[in-house]
C-alpha cells in the first residue's frame, strides 16, 4: 500500500497442511496463508495510518447494473442514498487495519427503509464478494484480505513452522485472524516422471476447472540467471504484453467486452474481474 513516506510492508507466507500421499505418486493438501507484518521495512507507518481509495462496491454495483440492467440504473439511485454509507462520495476512506483486514462498513440495512431497499438489502449476503462480509445483521464491511485463512501480525523474523504454530503463538501474536483453508490440491510427485513433479492433477476433486470468459493466461519471460541459497535459478517475470492496452497489443482484444458500438476496451493495467469475484 503506497503512502508518501512509506509503505506498510507484508511478507506472504503458504503452509501445506493436511498433506496425504497417496499410491499413485501424487499428494494431496490443503494451503494456509500467512502475512507476516514487517515493520522495519515499513518503518514509520503503522496499521493506524488512514488510507483513502476509491468506493470499489458502489462503483462495481454500479457497473453491475447499467451492463446487466441499464434500465434500472435510475431506480438504483434512491436505494445506494439509503443503504450506502456516504453514497455521494465514491471515495472509501479507513485506517489500513480496517480497508486491510478487520473492514470498513460499506453498507448498513439497519435503518428505516423502503420496501424496495429492504428488499435488496435481503439479497445481498448472497451476492456478495468475499472481500464484503457480514459481520452482523444489516452491516456489511469491505476488506481486502480478511477471508486468507490466517493473518498474522508479528516480528518479521519469526517464520511460520510448525512450532511456532504450537508454541509461540499466544506470546506473540498481537492480533489474529482465523478463516477456513481453502483448495485441495492433487499434485504429481514426480515420481515416475520426473517432468511431471508438481504439476496438479486435481483441484477439490475435479480435474477440470470452469474457465471464465475473460480468463488470461499468464506469460512468462526470462529474466535473468542467477544465484538461490546456492542453487543456479534462472529467474522468469511476467509479460509486459499481458496487461497491455488492447490497442498496442492487438491480441488482448479478446477481452473486451461488449460488441458493436457496445465494445468496451479497457486500459493498460486494467482487468475486470467481475466473473471471478462475484456478482458485485
């Protein structure tokens, strides 16, 4: 997260937990995710910081509507008055504790309201991203990482283990946030061909996956040559042309959307990820 004197610093972290092996050479486990807060490279920047970015759920509801139902994108505005917090303003502003983890509140359905906002307000749980939660009747909060299966806030240089995990965690921990692991994976093992060692096999019991409309694979292109922990590693970095602007790179015009005078291109750096984040 940018600021003008510095930046809050993470370090991730994935853990296999629940591993299984299994006769035909592959194993099975589930990832636990770990952010571990660095304050040295963060330096004076804390988790108290207040942070301002743009209202990511109004915008997006809004997108919703006008390309799924333009004809109610004015019925929608007496409602986003009276369910939205500061629904003039298309700015969210938090500390980076909240707009990170504990979230900010972004809807509350506790008020008097119209028949025609109730009845929205009895849709939204189960339309929601996981980024928008609801923490407790009528309220609903915004946050980028509150559903990663753990969160952790501690010296940088305790590394997760399984000791630490048994031992040290009531002394350290200054807070915490626990979710559900999430994804089984079935990956080769390499053992009956090496070629093979990690590639999945099986994700939750399917070895196919749906692929949504606008999906991209990811190109990679070499780097550089270097050192790891002593072991010769040649480095590889994503594409440039990957998130191009369609106009530059005319292979990214298939994700457009739209057609006719409907087409829409998006900007260098811009996705839309509408399909995999859910219906808002």
């Amino acid at each position: 997260m940018q600021h003008s004197r510095n930046t809050l610093d993470y370090r991730e972290y994935r853990e296999r937990v629940d591993i299984q092996k299994h006769e035909d050479g592959t194993i099975s486990f589930q990832l636990r995710t770990t952010f571990l807060f660095n304050q040295e490279k963060s330096g004076d920047v804390s988790l108290d910081e207040v942070v301002t970015l743009v209202h990511f759920v109004i915008l997006a509801s809004a997108t919703k509507v006008k390309k799924q139902y333009p004809f109610a994108l004015k019925m929608m505005n007496p409602m986003v008055a009276e369910i939205f917090n500061a629904p003039d303003y298309i700015f969210l502003t938090g500390t980076a504790r909240e707009i990170l983890f504990d979230g900010v509140t972004v809807v509350n359905c506790t008020e008097p309201l119209s028949p025609t906002a109730e009845m929205l307000c009895d849709q939204l749980a189960g339309i929601m991203p996981e980024t928008v939660r609801n923490t407790e009747p009528g309220i609903f909060k915004f946050s980028f990482y509150h559903h990663v299966s753990f969160i952790l806030f501690a010296p940088y240089s305790i590394k997760p283990s399984c000791t630490f995990w048994l031992h040290d965690m009531i002394n350290i921990l200054i807070f915490q946030r626990n979710g559900t692991v999430k994804g089984r994976y079935r990956v080769d093992r390499g053992i009956s061909d090496p070629r093979n060692l990690g590639r999945i096999v099986e994700y939750e019991g399917r070895k196919n996956v749906t692929a949504w409309s606008q999906e991209q694979s990811l190109s990679l292109e070499f780097k550089n040559e270097g050192i790891y922990k002593d072991v010769a590693v040649r480095k590889y970095g994503n594409s440039p042309q990957t998130f191009e602007d369609p106009d530059v790179d005319e292979s990214n015009k298939c994700f457009c959307t739209g057609k006719g005078r409907k087409r829409q291109c998006l900007k260098r750096g811009v996705l839309d990820l509408t399909d995999c984040q859910g219906e808002i």
